[in-house]
C-alpha cells in the first residue's frame, strides 16, 4: 500500500494536477488525480476543496479517524514514534494520508488521516462479535394508540426518528459475507461502526520496531500521553448548522443539530435511533435513560405541586401558627436563651412568620407523598427495565454480554501486567495481575477513599462548627431587630436564618472545591488498581466517586435531617459540641422546625449545583472553542477543513458520559432521599433536566469532537446504585416525616392528648412547650447585661423550650413526661408501619411487571429461530455448489467469496 503524504523527497510538495478542477460532488478532488506527485509546484490549492470533505485526496475513501501532531524540541525522538506507529497501522491494513503543516490553518499542526478499507473492516468485524443485518424484519408493529393524534406536536419526522430501515441482525462472519445484505461495501458499516474499528487498532498498535523488548509501548492512550500525537479523533460528517454539499455525506450532524440539539426542541421527542447511529449505543443509551427519567418526573411533579397547594389552601386552617402569632397566646410565652450568653430571652410570637412558611412544607400531605415517591421510584426503575430491554432488541444488544467485554482487555492492563497464565477456557496465554499486587493496590486505594470521604466528615463538622460559633453573633446583632429596615424581606430574616443560609453557601462551596480535587485523586487510584476491562474500569471508577459525592452532598442534609436539634438537652443540663469546655453549644432547631431549615439546606444545595453545573457544561466549552478557533476566524480565506475544524473542538473524553450519569444520579438522591421535606423538588428536577438535555445534545453535537462509538447494553453500575438509593429513600422518608416534621407529634396530641377530648390542634402549641425555673439557669448559661430585650424585667420567673419534660417543683422534674415516650412509640410505629407498607408495594409491583415485554421475547425467538435456520440453508447451498463444482472437475476447494482482496496482517491481541 502506498502512503500519501503532503511531503515528499525532502521539502517537494505533493500537489494536485493543474487541470484539476473543483468538483463539490466529488469534494474538491479529481478521482482520478489520485495522489500524483508533482515536484517544484506549490502546495495543494485549499480553496478548490470542500470544507466539509470527508474523504482523501481521491474524493473515494473515507476518513475514519485522525491523528494530530506538531514537531517540537523532543522531535527526533517522537518522530520516530510516530514513523513505527505509523509503519505498524499500514501493516494491520489501515491506509494513511498525511497533510503537511503548511496546509494547516496553525501553520504548525501535521493531521494524518486514517482510512479502514474493507479487508480491515471485516476481519475485525468478525472478531468484535458486530452485529450486521441479514433480513428485513417481517414483524408487523402494533403502535397504533387510541387518541394517537394529541402526540404528533411532540414527534418528529419518521426519517429522523427511524434513519434505518428495521432488520433481523447476525454477528458478522467474514467467511460468511455473502449471508449478509451487503448492496454497497463501501457504506454497509456505518461511520461509527469504522470509527469502532479503527479505535480498537489504535489502542493496540505498538510502536516499537520488530519483536521489541518493550511490549508496553503501544497503543495510542500512550502516545498521546507523552505528547507524540496531540489528538486523535473521528471526523463528524458535516458543519452543524449546515449540511453537507456532497451527496456521498450523510450529514446527520446536522440533523441531530436541527431536531435535537437546539432548546427549540424542548418539547419535541429525542432522535434516540439517529443519536445511537451517529454516537453509538453507549451514548444512545444514556439519553435514552436520562429522556425517561424525565418523562416519569412529570408525574412526581405534578403530584409534588398538588401537596404544596394543599399547604397553601389550607394555610388558613393552620390552628398552631394562629396560636404562634396571636399576642394574647404566643405573645405571652417568653422562651428560654438559644445559646449561651449573647442570647436573650425572646417571645413565641417572634417566629410566627417561619411557622407559617413550615406549614406549607409540613402538613397532611408530606406524608402522602413520601410514600408516592416510595412507589414512584419503583415505578420508575421497573419501567426503564422495559424500556431498556425493548432498546437492547432494537439496537442488537440482546446478546451483548459482559463476557464479550472480558475478551477486549484494556491496553494498559496488557501492557502493565508482565506475568502470563493459562487461561482455562481459551487454552491461551493471557496477561495477569499477582493476587499480592491486587491486594497491596486495593489497601491503598481504599485507604485514599477512606482518607478523602473522612476529610469530607471533618469539614462538615467544620461548618457545624460555625453555625454554633456564629450564630450567637447573629443573635446579639439582630436583637432589637435591625434588619426590619430592609424592605419585603426584612422582617423574614432571623438569626436561625441568616445562620442556616450562610452555612448552606459555605457547605456548597466546600463541595465544589473538593469535588475538583477529588475527581483526579479518583481516577489516579483507578488506574494505580490496574482494572482487566473498561467495563470493570468504570464500575471502580462509578463506586469510588459515588461513594465521595454521597457524602459530600447529602452530609450537610443528613446532619440538619436527622442530628440537628435531637441532642440539645435542657436548660441547666446543655448537651456541648465538643464537651462544656468548648462553649459550641449544640444548635437547636428553627423556631418553625427543622423541617423548614432542611427545605433551605436542600433548596440551596440541589439548585446551586443544578445552575452551576449547566454553566459550567455550556459556557466553559464554548468559551475554550471560540478562544481555540480565534487564528481560523481571523484568517477567512483559508480553508478550514473538516479535521481542523474538529481538531479545534473540545475532546469528549472516555469519562466524559460517566461524569453526565454522576451528575443525574447525585439529583436523583436529592429528590428520593429527602423529598419529604420539599414536594417542589421534582418539579426543580424536572425544569433541570429539560434543560439538561438539551444543554447536553447542543454540547455534544457542537462543541465536542465526534467521540468514539462504543456499545453499552445497560447504564451499567448505576442502574444497581438507583436501585439502592431507591430502598435507602423509603427509610430516610419514613425518619423525615417522623423525627423531622412535628406531624406525629401533632396527631399524638389530636388523638390523645387534647383536653377538650376533641379532634382539633386547640391547645397544642402550650402542650408542646415545657417550662423552666429561670432562677435554676446557671451563671454561664443565662444572657450577658444588656442582651435580653426591653419588656424582659424581674417579674417573669419561668421560660419555656420546645420537649415534652416535667416542670420545677414536680416529684420527676425536668425528667421526660409519659407524653414524650408515647410519641417515640409513635414515631417507631409509624416508620415499621409506612417501610412495611412501601417495601411491599414495591415488590408487588416488581413483581407484577416484567422486566422484558411478551412484545420483545418474541421477537428475539423469531429472530434466533430465523438465523439458525438461514445459516443451515446457507450452509446446504455452499455445500451444494461446492460438490456439483467437485463432479465437474473444475474446483477443489471452498470458493472464495472475495478472492481479489489483499492480505493484511491482524493484531495477535485480537485473534
């Protein structure tokens, strides 16, 4: 095979024949031109070329991958990287073509553009197991729905949403092509299957020379990482915002751009078969999940703004916060200091506005809808398996198996691990880590997890810290109320407020600190453990950094949940953070409740991350692209080809996806694991993800380079996490609505304590407060001269606090009253009661819904049935020809299909 480069014998260009002419159908080539070398003419003439080529220089074979790269200081030693590299490639059958710097739009970068002709094509396609079609697919669908009409502002074209036709697909068998429906060899394998291909050779291509000592010298990961090559990318087929000129392009960049990708299409429905086409099923499938998850969030939305408008139309029933907030009762109850010192005596009556706003968070409905999102969840994960079953029949993954991941080992693992073993099934050689080296790499890396989710613990106590610290300084400034000046929300900010908002900042800001530093310490443990597969490189990957992000976002949630307020003690006996010595008294709940400090907790935690994530997935790729492609705009009468246009896209990256499923499953938590406390929080998620697809299409299809394809039968260890996070909601839920919220407390009193025998909340608010002797306060509990406010004088002899205890002068006093333990009865009732209630409907409803559609386990038999049937008729006529040609004489071997097509040398990992 010849190599055509843009040099050639020193500094002679190769340059284009002057009688070429520029031909759009033909990309700016003359075919028949080919690669002729003209010696002492000038460079090939940019401007008769096609922006969008696609193609080499004979406008006939397509480019599937590119490889950059620039000379430097360390050049003679990455030239002859480059020149064995490339020297292998051309003997594992690729075809290359190089384009001189000069040709470049940087003046300095070098592409070499990499073409898989179909010897290539089919020897590795029969080796990676790829499905092809054989028949067209004879099954008739019955989609027709009734009142299928109200759908169609939603859809989209049929040949966008259905880009190819429908067929019955075999693993490909190079000694069995003419089984396949090959009309045209040159389009059968589609550019995201080629680019597969090519990508497979890459990683696994040495560049050393001969039978080398250095076996781990090789693949493309490595020479990209010394800087031999600076990228290495497949083409897209076209500019997104226009479409190619050129037929022989397909120009599906642009109409994934134009159906999918612009915020316009909100409403409309995804081009998942278009997206797996151009992408690859492991893309498809992501967005296949994260477009069903929408879908079922519109529900949880919708029943979440119901329980909030019950809230608020029932806001004038609220019997308790009428008692909060009428002078002659909650005016009346003066409260005892909330921290030591700097606080003063306040009034029941002051908090009347928190309790309000708790009300529209904690009421009747938060129950109800803890236990629908218990079953919503399950509805959800039990529907996706439908759905992604129905996606595994379509898009030929039905026997995808993990196992045939297991057979493409990680190029770093082969050239990491120089020990071999027997492998028993295969009766081959394979490389293996010793059980020593695993174990020493398994202690390290757990001890750096251990390491960074503890540092994680110590700066939320940090905050914890602060919130103590600092708000006995809020309370002594907002004393006499000086934040009453500002307008509208002046009046709504306490001292609990202005504690749990600033914390709640501060809290985020930690996250995202640590969330940088923790990504790369993740993946460096990842690599140190030497994963075998990219599948079992991910599953480490996905537990190490769901682990660390599950600490790092719910711990500040959890501690407001289910510790703030809990462990207080009672004046005179103060509970201490650090002991009494520390003076960081224990911080008690909001006036208004706890529940409504977890609301602003969640509220600012979710919806920071949820804005700063698409800013940052939007605005930071966009600013480095239009920063990279600056020397192309200023020089417009240049060429700026199809590799140079992508070279100056962002690389997408092989985590790119993983960091896409950590951000949704992170939101996922947010709105199972604490939705009791705030109903809005799907309707949050749902407006986000809205946005968040398409945020993701318009990055993906213009901002990045085309990415790798690769096959994914399911969303891999994160299905296994939603199914976790599914069964831990139920239980936080259960302890929210029970610990958290007063609701028990509230039903506890109705039921059985309220004097007047009657079913109301009259009563409730003095019932729930214990009272204290303020002569029994001890010095360094009571407030500082000066601190307790005006009406506070010598003849108010009692406090009260929030608990169920005795009061001065009783036979038990300050010890809890039999009230107190009735309502942890009830509480420990309540949460067997509604886990018991929600976990077995979440079973029934497993169980009654299959995981896999009657509709597809059909198909899938026919489909079986119909291969080893076609195979054996193949087979019988093969065999028929082959004997009447044996009877003749005029044959004695097994015909070959394509006699004509060279050799090539195969790469002995794949074989």
């Amino acid at each position: 095979m010849n190599r055509i480069s843009g040099r050639a014998g020193g500094d002679n260009l190769i340059e284009m024949s002057p009688t070429d002419s520029y031909s759009e159908d033909n990309n700016g080539y003359n075919a028949s031109s080919g690669g002729t070398s003209q010696h002492g003419l000038s460079g090939i003439d940019k401007h008769q070329q096609s922006k969008d080529s696609v193609f080499f220089r004979d406008g006939a074979r397509r480019v599937d991958f590119v490889l950059s790269y620039v000379e430097d200081k360390d050049g003679e030693r990455k030239q002859e990287r480059r020149r064995e590299y490339e020297a292998n490639l051309v003997k594992a059958g690729l075809e290359l073509e190089t384009e001189d710097k000069s040709e470049s739009d940087d003046g300095k970068t070098f592409y070499v553009k990499i073409h898989a002709p179909w010897e290539v094509l089919a020897t590795y396609a029969d080796v990676l197991k790829i499905k092809v079609p054989f028949k067209a697919n004879d099954i008739t669908e019955h989609s027709d729905m009734p009142m299928n009409w109200l759908s169609t502002p939603f859809r989209l074209p049929d040949h966008i949403m259905n880009p190819e036709p429908d067929y019955f697909t075999a693993p490909f068998d190079k000694s069995k092509s003419d089984f396949f429906l090959i009309d045209d060899k040159e389009t059968f394998f589609p550019p995201s299957t080629r680019n597969r291909i090519v990508y497979y050779i890459l990683a696994r291509c040495p560049y050393f020379k001969g039978e080398g000592l250095d076996k781990d010298k090789k693949g493309i990961k490595r020479l990209l990482n010394n800087g031999t090559y600076t990228a290495a990318f497949p083409l897209h087929d076209c500019r997104y915002w226009k479409s190619s000129r050129d037929p022989n392009c397909e120009s599906e960049r642009y109409s994934l751009y134009k159906n999918w990708a612009r915020f316009l299409c909100f409403f409309k429905e995804q081009p998942l078969n278009l997206v797996r086409k151009y992408y690859g099923e492991k893309i498809g499938i992501y967005f296949a999940w994260l477009g069903f998850y929408t879908e079922m969030l519109l529900f949880a939305a919708i029943v979440g703004v119901i329980c909030f408008l019950y809230g608020f139309i029932t806001y004038d029933d609220n019997e308790w916060s009428k008692e909060i907030c009428d002078e002659k009762i909650g005016g009346n109850i003066v409260m005892c200091p909330l921290c030591d010192k700097k606080c003063g005596y306040w009034k029941l009556s002051s908090t009347c506005q928190s309790s309000w706003q708790s009300h529209l968070f904690d009421n009747v409905a938060t129950v109800f809808f803890a236990i629908f999102m218990g079953i919503w969840v399950t509805l959800f994960l039990e529907f996706w398996k439908r759905r992604q079953a129905r996606l595994e029949y379509e898009w030929d993954l039905v026997d995808f198996e993990e196992e045939q991941q297991q057979l493409q080992l990680r190029p770093e693992y082969e050239s990491k691990c120089t020990n071999r073993r027997m492998n028993r099934v295969t009766q081959e050689m394979e490389p293996y880590l010793p059980v020593t080296s695993q174990c020493a790499r398994t202690f390290l890396s757990a001890a750096t997890v251990i390491f960074w989710v503890s540092l994680i613990i110590a700066c939320i106590i940090g905050v914890i810290a602060y919130r103590l610290a600092v708000y006995a300084a809020f309370a002594s400034i907002m004393k006499d109320s000086p934040t009453n000046n500002l307008h509208v929300v002046g009046s709504l900010i306490t001292p609990q407020l202005a504690t749990s908002v600033t914390a709640s900042c501060i809290n985020f800001v930690i996250i995202m600190i640590l969330n940088l530093m923790y990504e790369k310490v993740a993946v460096w443990i990842t690599d140190m453990e030497i994963p075998r597969t990219h599948l079992e490189y991910e599953n480490k990957l996905t537990v190490k950094m769901f682990l660390f992000q599950f600490v790092n976002y719910y711990s500040s949630c959890f501690y407001v949940a289910f510790f703030k307020g809990k462990f207080v003690g009672h004046p005179g006996n103060y509970a201490y953070m650090f002991g009494k010595y520390s003076k960081l008294r224990n911080e008690e709940c909001d006036p208004g409740g706890c529940l409504i400090e977890l609301t602003t907790q969640l509220v600012i935690v979710m919806t920071g991350k949820q804005v700063w994530g698409n800013i940052q997935e939007a605005l930071v790729p966009w600013l480095m692209n239009w920063w990279g492609s600056r020397k192309a705009r200023n020089h417009p009468e240049s060429l700026y080809s199809r590799w140079e246009q992508d070279h100056d896209l962002q690389g997408f990256g092989q985590l790119g996806l993983f960091y896409e499923y950590l951000e949704m499953v992170i939101q996922f938590g947010f709105i199972t694991l604490f939705v009791a406390s705030f109903p809005l929080a799907p309707l949050l998620a749902l407006i986000n993800n809205v946005i968040e697809i398409r945020v993701d299409a318009w990055k993906l299809t213009t901002q990045f380079r085309r990415p790798v394809a690769s096959k994914a039968h399911s969303i891999g260890a994160w299905e296994e996490i939603l199914n976790g996070m599914a069964v831990l909601s139920v239980v936080t839920n259960a302890f929210i609505v029970a610990f958290t919220s007063d609701m028990i407390p509230r039903l506890v009193y109705m039921y059985a304590y309220n004097p007047d025998g009657e079913h109301n909340m009259m009563g409730y608010i003095n019932n729930s407060l214990s009272v204290f002797s303020i002569s029994a306060i001890p010095l360094v509990n009571k407030p500082d001269d000066g601190e307790n406010p005006m009406w506070f004088n010598s003849s108010i002899t009692t406090c009260r606090y929030r608990d169920y205890r005795y009061p001065p002068g009783h036979d038990k006093e300050y010890s809890h009253t039999m009230q107190f333990w009735h309502i942890l009865a009830a509480k420990l009732a309540f949460i067997i009661i509604m886990e018991h209630v929600v976990f077995m409907v979440k079973f029934f409803v497993a169980w009654m819904i299959p995981d896999v559609p009657s509709e597809v386990k059909a198909r899938v038999k026919r489909e079986r049935y119909l291969v080893q049937e076609y195979l054996h008729t193949y087979e019988v006529e093969k065999l028929k020809i082959q004997l009447s040609l044996n009877g003749h004489g005029e044959c004695n071997c097994t015909p070959e299909i394509y006699p004509s097509l060279p050799k090539h040398e195969v790469l002995a990992e794949c074989l």
